[in-house]
C-alpha cells in the first residue's frame, strides 16, 4: 500500500456506498439515485483493485505480508458466503449467487495456485 491515504478514502467510500445500497435504515431510494450508487460501487471498486494490481512486492518480508492478507481474505470471504448459505439452507432458499461465488473464489484460488507452481 504505497499511497496508503487515498487507498483508506477509496476502500471507507467503498464500504460506506456498499452499506447503503443495503438500505439499511430504511430510506427510500428512488431507481435513479440507486443506479447511480451502484455505478459509484462499480467504479469505485475498479480504483480499490486497481491499488491491489499495481502492488509490487519489496522484499521477502513484504511478500510474506501479502500473502497473509490474501489467505486472511479468501478465508473470510468464504467463510460469509458459506455462513449464507447454511443460514439459508435451513430456509430451504439458497441464493444461487452465494454458491456461485464461492465456487469461484475456490477455482480461482486452486488455479492460481498450481499456475503459480509451474511458472514462478
């Protein structure tokens, strides 16, 4: 995290418009200010990865430091969506979005994982 104020601003702008499209205290939106919130999602999530595309590692240290971020990420990403789907397993309705995305943070992760094995 080289320019590591603007990417804290882009990650709270990030999170805070994520929380709102959850409607959370019960404000009512009108379609265009929700489709504009999810346009800033979009582009906003673009600078976030961005930021996680150019990083460079420095040294050993720092690569140990970013791998541990991403197995720390992979694990809670997983670990929320399979939460959702138990919990909604028991409801008999799973969201099919929640089972896809984790079957694809899974492939990813194994894939990334054995093409880093043969090439680096």
């Amino acid at each position: 995290m080289k320019n590591n104020l603007q990417e804290i601003i882009i990650t709270l702008a990030l999170i805070v418009i994520a929380v709102l499209l959850l409607n959370p205290f019960d404000f009512w939106m009108p379609d265009m200010v929700v489709i504009c919130m999810l346009a800033i999602t979009l582009g906003l999530f673009g600078i976030f990865a961005s930021f996680i595309l150019r990083e460079n590692m420095i040294d050993e240290r720092d690569g140990q430091h970013r791998t541990l971020a991403g197995r720390n990420a992979f694990l809670a990403g997983a670990g929320v969506l399979t939460l959702g789907i138990v919990i909604q397993g028991y409801t008999h309705a799973v969201d099919p979005w929640l089972v896809l995305a984790l079957i694809i943070m899974i492939v990813v992760k194994i894939a990334t994982r054995i093409w880093s094995d043969k090439n680096l």
